[in-house]
C-alpha cells in the first residue's frame, strides 16, 4: 500500500497506534507534526456544522420520526468527528470513527425510507429492536475486517446505490402511493435530482477515485 507523502513522523505515530488501513494523497505533517492532512480535516466541517443543527431542528413527526431522524444527523455529526480525526492522525481508531457512522447512517435512513413508502402502516414493534441488532452485527463485522478498506468501500457504495434506488423509487412513485403528490413533486423529486447530482458529479467523482488510487 502507498503510504504517506512525507518522512515527518507525526506525534500520532510516536504513541504506538495502529496505523489507518488508507492513506490520502495530501501529503502528511508537512505542517505540523499533529496534523497529518490539515487540509483534508477541514472537509469535516459541513458534517460537524449540518449534523449538529440537523439534529437541533428536528420538530413534530412521530416519536420513532424524530428518534430516527435525529439518529441520522448525529451519525452525520460523528461522521465529521471521525473525518477530522483520521485525516489529523491516520490511525485505525479514528478510521472506525469515521467509517462506522457511515455505515450507521446508510442502515438508519434504509429504515427512514422503509417507513415513509409504507405509508400509514405502522411500522412492526420489533422493527427497531431488529435495526439495531444489525447496526450491532455490522459494527461487529466492519471491526472484523477494518484492514481491508475496499471491502468497506464495496459494502458502503453499495448501501448508497441501494438508497438511491430507493429515493428513486419515492420521488417517481405512482399517485396515492405513501408520499402525498404535492410532497412528491414540490420537495421529495427535486431533492432527489440535486443529491443525485452533487452525489454523483461530485462526491462520488471525487471521493472514490482518490481513495482507491491515490493513497
């Protein structure tokens, strides 16, 4: 694996933590021996600032609404916790804190999405008990197997395309059918075309390709 860009041994190295399964292609402590990607840290800010008052905003809805929606930001908040804290240190533990609430997150709006296209069925009683004893099974399993960072890349995109067709599926989906038509064509459709979008043209684009070949 092609690791850092710099012979600077960063502070976090002299503590004897694992070192991260991936290395971005900023190169590391050329500015300060406590920062390996300064540059690439600040990227943490929008999830630390949209996870937090995301979280803060939530109003009415149901109770497993609110709990639900509120879970989501914060795992975007820990999201950017986890993103400045490895690319400060590079260390295994930091990655857990970046990549786990990714995982989290796909697993907490899989349940959002299943809820809202089931209308006004309510959502079985065991459902969330089940939800988080997957969210435990993958936590387990991500930790398993944390030294191969293309398995996580495989299991993460393949969540978000799984979302995708899901959003799709909503924004697109017959009248009558669990969001009301007005909802479906003034918000949830054209929402949907921006993430896609910006998810695609830009994250996406930019995201992945340097985590695979630039590293």
């Amino acid at each position: 694996m092609r690791r850092g860009r710099s012979d600077i041994e960063g502070f976090w190295q002299t503590l004897g933590w694992p070192a991260a399964s991936v290395d971005f292609c900023e190169s590391n402590y050329e500015s300060s021996r406590y920062v390996a990607e300064p540059i690439n840290a600040l990227s943490a800010l929008p999830y630390l600032y949209f996870g937090w008052y995301g979280a803060s905003a939530i109003r009415g809805g149901d109770a497993w609404e609110q709990t639900a929606f509120r879970l989501a930001f914060r795992c975007l908040f820990l999201i950017g916790v986890g993103t400045f804290a490895l690319h400060a240190t590079l260390t295994a533990p930091a990655q857990a804190l970046d990549e786990i609430p990714m995982l989290l997150l796909s697993l907490d709006l899989m349940f959002l999405m299943s809820q809202v296209n089931a209308g006004a069925t309510p959502a079985p009683s065991w459902l969330p008990n089940a939800a988080c004893a997957v969210a435990v099974a993958v936590i387990a399993v991500y930790l398993q197997f944390q030294a191969l960072y293309e398995a996580f890349l495989l299991v993460y995109t393949t969540s978000v395309f799984g979302l995708i067709i899901g959003a799709y599926r909503m924004a697109h989906a017959k009248k009558g059918e669990a969001v009301a038509e007005k909802v479906r064509t003034e918000l949830v459709r054209p929402l949907f075309h921006w993430a896609l979008a910006w998810y695609l043209g830009g994250g996406s684009a930019a995201w992945l390709p340097g985590g695979v070949f630039f590293r």
